[in-house]
C-alpha cells in the first residue's frame, strides 16, 4: 500500500492496476517456437497505446521478423557448406578403387547431384572403350568431373599408364554451376587417392589426345 499526505491526512493509496494481460498466445513453426511474454516492453506498450488489431499486427510482425532471421542463418549455412565443397558419395571412391587396383574400368564419369548435395557417379566406361568413347559422352553444356586410365608407351618402349583426373567445364555451362564444380574439385580430388596427372578443359581441343599423349610422357 502507498500512502500519500493530504492537508495533513494520511490516506492509504491503492498502486496503479497494471495492464490486462494478454491472452496466452502460442506461435509454432518449422523456424521457431515463440512467447510474445519473452517481449514484456512490447507487451505494455501494445496495451497502453495499440487498439486489439493493431496488437495482434505487432504480435505477427516481431513473428514474421523472427522467421525471416531463421532463413537467412540456414542460408547462409548453405552458401558456407557448398562454398567448402560437396559431400562424396562413397560409391565414387569404391569405383575409382576398382579402376585403380582392379582396372575394371577405362574411365569414370562423376557428376553433382544438387538435390542431394553430393558428388555421384554418372558413368562407367568399360576396359574396352576408348578415349574418344569417353570425351563422347561428356556433355556440351553442362559440367562433370572424370578420370581416365590412359595406356601409353615411353620412348624406351616401356608400356606404362597413369591415371588423369579431368576437369570439365564448357563455356556453354551455367555460371552457377562452373563455380560450383570449382569449389568442389580439391575436396573431390582429395577422396581420389592415386590421381597421377590433372587436366582442366573448357573446350575438346583442350583435352585432345595430343594432349593427354604429352602431359603422360
């Protein structure tokens, strides 16, 4: 109880009445859980100045705001794993293992799968298909990774082979996707123990069998 002096009189004073509570709201969704009676400023300031309405669009407008912060964090968690490099599917280091030890297959093509956010392969060439087989399926617009198990002989006349890693990317790909195969490469690489020579192509002249018969010898 407050007392206040009046001409003398001592009178017992009753505090102010605090604002009505708000109703118990309750906000649910896949970005946040959220009280508005974590936000006790905003709550005295919407019944003392702010009609019903206007209360409930403050209520979901601090929402709103809160949803948006929650997109732009997982956003940029995106922009941060994909800027370090996609995940590889164990599938393409079990075939490059088979290529490598087993030679069971001439070449391998890999490609990225955005939806799941990996490295996959995309084919498998035989032991007996050739290098033209292999820059045939390599598609004109669109990006790929690939090795190559290439046969050669030395000046001496000694059969020999060496593994090429190649990397793939027209001039005709989407932007998009030349830096996102760029950004991938050195991790990729890194899960391909036995790469023995790289090649990085925009253009079929610029992975030419000539190419390749120099960068080998």
């Amino acid at each position: 109880m407050l007392l206040s002096e009046r001409g003398g009189i001592m009178q017992a004073c009753k505090p102010p009445s605090p604002p009505p509570a708000l109703p118990s709201l309750y906000f649910a969704s896949s970005f946040l859980s959220f009280r508005p009676s974590n936000l006790a400023p905003a709550r005295v300031l919407a019944h003392s100045l702010l009609s019903p309405p206007c209360r409930a669009c403050l209520f979901f407008t601090i929402v709103r705001k809160e949803r948006r912060k929650e997109e732009e964090k997982k956003g940029s968690s995106t922009m941060s794993n994909s800027a370090s490099g996609m995940a590889v599917c164990d599938e393409c280091k079990l075939k490059f293992l088979e290529l490598k030890a087993k030679r069971s297959f001439r070449f391998i093509v890999f490609k990225i799968n955005e939806k799941v956010q990996q490295v996959v392969v995309d084919r498998l060439g035989q032991p007996g298909e050739s290098y033209d087989d292999f820059t045939a399926c390599l598609p004109a617009d669109e990006c790929r990774y690939a090795v190559f198990d290439f046969d050669f002989v030395t000046d001496e006349n000694c059969q020999k082979s060496k593994i090429f890693f190649i990397s793939w990317a027209p001039d005709t790909s989407r932007v998009r996707s030349k830096m996102l195969y760029a950004s991938s490469k050195d991790r990729f690489k890194r899960e391909l123990d036995g790469i023995q020579v790289e090649l990085q192509a925009t253009d079929p002249s610029e992975m030419s069998m000539d190419i390749v018969k120099s960068r080998a010898l």
